[in-house]
C-alpha cells in the first residue's frame, strides 16, 4: 500500500492565492522600498566619490565602480516596478521613478561608451551621476510625503 501524502493537504481557492500574493507585496513595499530607496541614494553617492577616483586613474576600482553601477540599474528597475504595481503610490513617485530609471540607463550607455574609448562623455558621465542622486533624494521627498498625507487621511 502507498500512502499518497497529498490527501492530507487542503488545496486554497485561487482568489485565496491571488489575496495572499498581494498581502506578500504589501508587506515587501511597506518594510523593503525605503531600505531599498535608501541603498540607492547612498550607492549613488559612492559611485559619485568612486568615479571620480576612477577619473583620476584608479584603475583598480574601475571594476567595482562598473559592478555598483549595473547593481544600482537593478535596484532602480525593481523600484521602478513596485512603485507601479503599488496601487498607494503617487503619481509623482511614479514619474519621477520613471525619469530615475531612464537617466540611470542613460548613465550606463555612457559608461560603456566612455570604456570603448570615447573620452568625451566623461563630463556627461559625471554630470548624470550628479543628476541620479538629485532624483533619488527627489523621489524620496515625494515617497515620503504621499505617504504621509495617506497616514494623516486615514486617521
């Protein structure tokens, strides 16, 4: 005789499923985004202070600078894409997420432009950079004060 284990199990409705996914999101937005946020604003700050050492030819952290800077993109995308996914999110965050994320990837063809020898875009690389944090510090103003507003609406 086999014992068939799956009998024991009790199977969740798929609205169930679909309910639960959505508690899992709202607890990963609500404790994670600003960890995540934060990660971006103080990773765009070292890739400023790592860049500029790499201008200056240290060449040893031209690896880690590269490193940091696609980990940054990934970060972005995935904020950027919570950030729409979230139905509480403002449509500021929103924008703002969205030009982050385009600026971030213009800061990447600039980069890869500026290893294949194009030495002209350094200035365009450093300004980028300098723009990237305006705009985490930006989002993170607006993030805060939705947030807030639906704190003090809901009370």
């Amino acid at each position: 005789m086999v014992l068939d284990i799956s009998q024991f199990f009790v199977k969740m409705p798929p609205s169930l499923k679909q309910q639960k996914a959505r508690w899992v999101l709202a607890i990963i937005v609500a404790k994670y985004i600003p960890i995540l946020g934060t990660l971006v604003l103080i990773g765009g700050i070292i890739q400023l202070v790592l860049g500029f050492q790499v201008a200056a030819e240290a060449q040893g952290l031209r690896d880690v600078h590269m490193g940091i800077g696609l980990l940054g993109l990934v970060l972005i995308l995935v904020l950027t894409a919570l950030a729409f996914k979230a139905k509480t999110s403002a449509i500021y965050s929103k924008i703002t997420m969205t030009i982050l994320t385009i600026v971030v990837l213009m800061q990447v063809v600039f980069g890869f432009q500026i290893l294949s020898g194009a030495e002209a875009m350094v200035v365009s690389h450093q300004a980028t950079g300098f723009l990237i944090v305006l705009l985490s510090l930006l989002t993170g103003g607006i993030t805060f004060s939705s947030a807030k507003r639906q704190v003090c609406t809901t009370q």
